[in-house]
C-alpha cells in the first residue's frame, strides 16, 4: 500500500507541474520540452546537455544566462537583474572569461557605463584594424581642457571634449575647435567672440560693432597679414553678394576672371563702379577708356567736390601731390568765387578768378567783363616771308612779316586770308629792304582808303569783319621809316 501511494504522490507533483507551465504565464522560472528554454528542475539545477538555447537560472537573484552550455566554460553571457532592496539597483551584461569578460555594461542608480577594471566609461574595443573608442569617466565641469579630450579613439591625445558649457574637438593635445554655451564656435581659439570666430595669430581683439557674425583674426604683431580667399574658375567670378529680406543679392562684390575686372553691385545693377585691368576706373562704365571714365546719362549727373567749412580744391599736376609742381582749382567759400591757380614751385594765387560774371586775371575782384591787372602780351610768329601772290596768312596775334626777296606789293585777293569773326591782329615789318605793302580794296578797308608799306617795326592793327568779309584797319597804324 506504501509503494502504490508513493507512485500516486509522484503522479499528482507531475500533473500539478504539467498544469503551472500550461496556466501561468506569468512563471518565468518554468520550462516545457517544446518552450525553447534548457529544462532545469525545480530547484534550478541545470541540466547535463550542451545546446544553443537561452538559460534561466537561480530566480532568486534574476539571472539569465545566454549562449553555448558547456560543462567547462559554462554560459559565456549573462544578463543580470538584482532585486531592489538588495545592494543596489542595476542591470549587468557580463562576458566570460572565454572572451575578456573584464568588459562590462552596468546601469546602477548612478546611471553610468562602466568597465570593471579601468577608469573608462564606455570602450569599445576590437583588434588594431578596427580600432578602440574611449570615454573616459572624468566629469568636465565647466569649460573644457584645451588638451586632454574625454571622448577618444587609438590616438588618446586626440578626440572629443564634452564640458558642461562647451564642446571641444582636439588633436595632438591641442584644441582647434570650440563651442561654446552661446552657440558660438571657435576655429583656434577656446574664446570666440562672435558666432564665427577664426583665429592663427590671438592678439588683442578691439571692442566689435554689434551683429559681427564673421571674424578672421591675425594679429600677434603689427605686421601680420589676415587673408579670404574665393578660388573661382579661370573664366567664373568670385562674388561677395549683399542682400535683405526683399532681395538676396541686391548689392554685391565681383571679379571677373575673365577679364580680370573687378565690380561693385547697387541696387541690382552690375558694374556701378569698375576697376579693369589696366588699372582704369569707370563710373557708370565697364569698360573705362582713360584713368577715370564717368559715363554720366542724366541731365543733372557731374563730379561734385564739397567741402563747406573751407575752400574746394582739385589739384593737377606731375608729381609731389599739392606741393609739387602742380594746377589748381579751386573753390572760395568766403567770396564765391572759382580760383585757377598755377604753381611751379611757389604757388601763384589768383593767376585767374571767375567771380559774379567778370573773369579777373591777376585780381580776385574784377570790376569788368576781363579785368586785368598787370601786363598784357602776345606770342609773336616768326618772320613770315610774304610773296605777292600768296598774300599773308594769320597765324597769331602778332604776325611778323617781310618781303620775299626784295619788296612787295600785294597783288592777292583777298590780301590777307579771312580770320574768324571779331578776330584781332597786329603786322609788323621786320625789314627795311624786304617791305609788304598794303592796298585799300581787296579784302581791305584801310583808314581814308590810304595804302600802307611796312619796313622794319612798322605796325598795323586789323579786326576781322565776317559780315563784310573785309580786315578792318582798327588803333591806326605806326609808320616808324
């Protein structure tokens, strides 16, 4: 009777197994034949066969094994879950010792990722092909260091630095980019002072108008250089475009590469101001023909020079700017008056002034239409050797002249070639041998209709008539023979 109640306590302890597997979901502890887990007993003792399959081990402490089953080496994984109120909290995915298993991942209350036998946060680790990223556990507070990055590959002086204000990339133990807590970033510097800051030589930076975006810096000493560069096609531009909400480039730099021009952009129009190749300025133009080429198209366009506290000059000259030797306009404020002033190495003032009308020549204050002050002189021709024939031709204010050969007597008509009207000229005889004679009529129209001969400084003064086609004789004549 004992044995036939053992076997039927047997009996009901396997039914009531059966029947937990079957209707309690919830029992992770338990396994089937069919379930995909290795069978273990109920006291968790593991079974002798070695398979592929996932291990649920001592429920006590929450612990499931992953991988190959073997009688020496156990599982090689372990994903491990301790039941609060226990040491602490957290989650641990172990490797055995088959693979290193010194490499771990850990979440704790603390909530970090550590390695189990170095100071390292995070290593990702494989052979030399591939390489070891490293986070280092040191907590950066504040600004980053400008050598010592916590987030590395196989080179540990080069890598990543995450701060609680900033973020740095460094290479070979020195910093070459930051970003700060403004959002700005550094290029060479730990300090950016606007959003784009680069830096090659950190000397003093000067207080910046407000809304600088853009700042290359180059000034360790006085002579250093700060340089952009728009590499563009040989026959492209490079271009600086200026624009606003309206328009994106309404004003802009260019430089045409094929033609080696450079251009200035208003208002969407191309080429306002041109500076070509040969160095010359157009305004208005792009293809300026002389140094400075205004091309003006509007009735009030000019070249306006204003200075309102003191006078207006344009000077003009060779060499050696306003004390060389130099011309000069120039713009009196005080008397309203236009000053053209020579100067050949002293200065000459008021050589002529334009001023309520008159033209003054040696006065700044000239009372008539041509108010001169001091000498009045011409610039004689050379001696003119007059044929009867050929007559006299004008050449200046004062027409020097003589026979050809001997004594002449014009017989050309008219005498004297027509001049232009209200035209003045003075003949002198330079010849007392070699005499030009002068006849009433013949283009003529000589004081009481009387001839005149001209000898050595002999003189007659005529004005030219163009509606009577006609020298008119004017001042008299100076018969010195």
């Amino acid at each position: 009777m004992k044995k036939i109640l053992s076997l039927l306590s047997v009996f009901v302890l396997i039914l009531i197994m059966g029947a937990g597997c079957d209707t309690n979901p919830d029992d992770v502890g338990r396994a089937t034949e069919n379930s995909g887990f290795k069978k273990k007993d109920i006291a968790g003792v593991i079974t002798s066969q070695a398979q592929d399959d996932i291990e649920v081990v001592d429920l006590n402490n929450a612990s499931l094994s992953v991988g190959e089953f073997t009688a020496t080496t156990g599982t090689i994984g372990t994903l491990n879950v301790t039941v609060a109120g226990e040491v602490s909290d957290y989650l641990t995915v172990n490797t055995s010792t088959q693979y290193n298993g010194d490499y771990a991942l850990t979440v704790d209350g603390d909530a970090y990722i550590s390695n189990t036998t170095t100071v390292q946060d995070l290593v990702v680790n494989g052979s030399s092909d591939f390489g070891v990223i490293t986070v280092s556990s040191t907590v950066i507070a504040g600004a980053c260091s400008t050598s010592s990055p916590n987030f590395t590959g196989l080179d540990t002086d080069t890598g990543f630095c995450i701060g609680t204000d900033e973020i740095a990339i460094i290479t070979s133990s020195t910093a070459n980019i930051f970003i700060n807590n403004l959002g700005y970033m550094g290029i060479g510097t730990s300090n950016p002072q606007v959003p784009l800051h680069f830096v090659d030589g950190a000397g003093v930076v000067p207080t910046l108008f407000g809304g600088v975006q853009f700042l290359l810096q180059n000034n360790t000493d006085s002579y250093d250089n700060s340089r952009m560069n728009l590499l563009s096609g040989a026959n492209g531009e490079g271009i600086f475009n200026f624009g606003d909400t309206n328009d994106s480039d309404i004003g802009g730099l260019s430089y045409n590469h094929a033609t080696d021009s450079f251009g200035i952009r208003t208002n969407n129009v191309n080429n306002r101001i041109t500076i070509a190749s040969d160095g010359k300025v157009g305004i208005g133009t792009s293809t300026p023909m002389v140094k400075t080429h205004i091309y003006m198209t509007d009735v009030v366009d000019g070249l306006f020079l204003q200075n309102p506290n003191h006078e207006t000059r344009l000077w003009l000259g060779e060499d050696g700017g306003p004390t060389g030797h130099i011309g000069e306009l120039r713009w009196d404020n005080d008397i309203n008056a236009l000053k053209i002033l020579t100067t050949n190495g002293v200065e000459y003032e008021n050589t002529m002034v334009l001023r309520d009308g008159n033209v003054g020549i040696g006065t700044i204050s000239p009372s008539t239409t041509l108010h001169l002050d001091g000498t009045l002189g011409y610039v004689p021709s050379t001696d003119t050797a007059i044929t009867a024939a050929g007559g006299i031709t004008i050449t200046k204010a004062v027409q020097r002249v003589a026979g050809n050969g001997g004594a002449i007597d014009i017989t050309a008509d008219p005498q004297i070639a027509d001049g232009a009207d209200g035209q003045i000229v003075t003949i002198q005889g330079t010849n007392d041998t070699n005499t030009v004679k002068l006849d009433d009529g013949t283009g003529l129209s000589l004081n009481g209709g009387v001839s005149f001969t001209m000898g050595a400084n002999d003189t007659i003064s005529l004005m030219y008539d163009s509606g009577e086609d006609l020298w008119v004789e004017v001042y008299g004549r100076n018969d010195n023979s």
